[in-house]
C-alpha cells in the first residue's frame, strides 16, 4: 500500500502543478536535468522553481541478482539563486534472486541539497557540492536494501570543451556495515558528454565506477548510452540502455524517464525577494 500511496501523491504533485501553473505562462521555467546517468551536473534548479524526474530501470545479470525493476523520483527545489534541495525516493523495487526468488517493495529515501559554488566561465567550470543521507526505507529482510544508513558526499564540475557538454562528479560515500557498527568507504567517478543531434534531440554518453567497498561488494565499471528528447524548455524525455564494463556490474540495464519543471513556487505564491 505504501508504494502505490508514494505513487499517487506524485501523480497528484504533478496534476496541481500543472493546473496552478496556468496563472504563470508567461514566465520562463527551464528545466536542468539530473537524468540519465550517474554524473551529476553542477548547475542547480533555478531558484523558487519545483522540478521533478522520474525514471524506470530494468536490469540483468548473471550472478546472484537475476533482475531487477526500480521506478523513482526525485523532487529537486531551488531554494535561492546556488542552492537546490533534493529528495530521491525509489517507489517500487522489484528483484529475483537465486536464494530468495522474487521480492518486492518501497526502496530508499534519500534527502538532501546540492550547492553550487562556481558558475561556469571561459576558464573555470561549474563547480558544486551535494550530499545525500540514505534513509533506510526499504526492506532489509527481503534483501532489497541494507537497512542501514548511508552519507553520500558529491564534487562535482560540468563545462562546455570540444564543442560537448561535459560533467565530471566524484561521489564518496560512508556506507553502514551490514550486523555491525561503523561504516565502509565507498568512491565513485563518472565522466558524461551530450552533444546535439538535432534541434530537440541530444545524445550523451557516461563512463562511471568505483573500486572495492567490502568482502561482498567488489569494484566494478560500466557505460551508458542515451538520447534526451526536449519537448519543450521545461519537459526533457530520455530513453537509453546501460553496459556493464566488469563481472561486478549488471550486464545490461534499459531505462527511460522524464524532468519536468514544475512552476515557480516563489511567484505562484507571490514573493519577490
């Protein structure tokens, strides 16, 4: 019941917007997605607007995990001009394994904020911080999270070079020792570029990976690939599949998702500041 009830307050999130922004058309609201890949852009939701993506993911691997399905959001807020708040949430998540056969149910919840500290110029790129805290929603008896909690630390850098958009994030993160105190260092990188197909069409590549937390979770690297459709300044489609490089990552994932720019809070409820 949770999920579904997770599901319907995005839906309706999404259908109040809509009608409330109406009495706001004449404004310009630009999205700035975060989708599709792990790399995470250094530019910021502008500020007083509310942005929303939500994305399907389907997996496969050889190992142990079979498949997995996740559907998730994440509701971004530009709370001042370099300064988003963040919450990501994994509505539905759905597994077979070898051991446990097919589970399913809620996934995490992770808040957070992302601050930009530099606008890119002809020199310097973008430059940002985030962090993220994982909320251990999901369920640890069905094998679909850790039950523990998780800090999650982001540098990122995003510039214009070569003629591509270019976006460099490395993640460390401190994740909770599964039946014991203390926490494991986790480090990631992920190196994206998009480039324009056509008037509404980008095509944008990734290589991310990290080497080895644990005993159980072995480094790995893989790749993904996407087209980005912009249906309009505030609604970006994307479509694309992900690679697996190692034995470690999954051996191929098909997604697909949506960034929407919601409306301006701050003019909708009338402040000028």
């Amino acid at each position: 019941m949770s999920q579904l009830t997770g599901q319907f307050c995005v839906v309706a999130l999404l259908a109040c917007c809509f009608i409330a922004q109406d009495a706001l058309a004449d404004e310009e609201i630009t999205a700035t997605p975060n989708r599709p890949g792990v790399a995470n852009p250094a530019d910021v939701t502008q500020r007083g607007v509310l942005e929303i993506e939500y994305g399907w993911e389907r997996g496969f691997r050889s190992s142990d995990v079979k498949s997995v399905t996740v559907a998730s959001g994440l509701i971004r807020f530009g709370l001042a001009e370099d300064f988003e708040l963040r919450l990501g949430m994994e509505n539905y998540v759905s597994q077979v394994t070898s051991e446990q056969g097919h589970r399913s149910g809620i996934g995490d919840t992770s808040p957070g904020f992302k601050y930009r500290l530099h606008r890119q110029d002809e020199v310097w790129p973008a430059l940002a911080f985030s962090y993220e805290v994982k909320v251990p929603t999901a369920s640890r008896k069905k094998g679909l999270g850790s039950g523990r909690v998780d800090h999650n630390l982001g540098f990122l850098a995003s510039k214009e070079l070569f003629g591509l958009d270019w976006d460099l994030s490395y993640f460390l993160s401190f994740v909770g020792k599964e039946g014991r105190k203390g926490f494991d260092d986790s480090h990631l990188w992920a190196l994206a570029f998009s480039h324009s197909l056509f008037d509404k069409l980008d095509f944008t590549g990734e290589i991310y990976g990290g080497p080895r937390v644990n005993r159980s979770t072995p480094g790995f690297s893989s790749t993904d690939w996407a087209l980005i459709y912009k249906v309009s300044p505030r609604i970006y489609v994307d479509v694309g599949v992900d690679i697996g490089l190692t034995s470690a990552a999954r051996d191929i994932t098909y997604f697909a998702g949506v960034t929407v720019a919601l409306i301006d809070l701050y003019r909708f409820f009338g402040s000028k500041n």
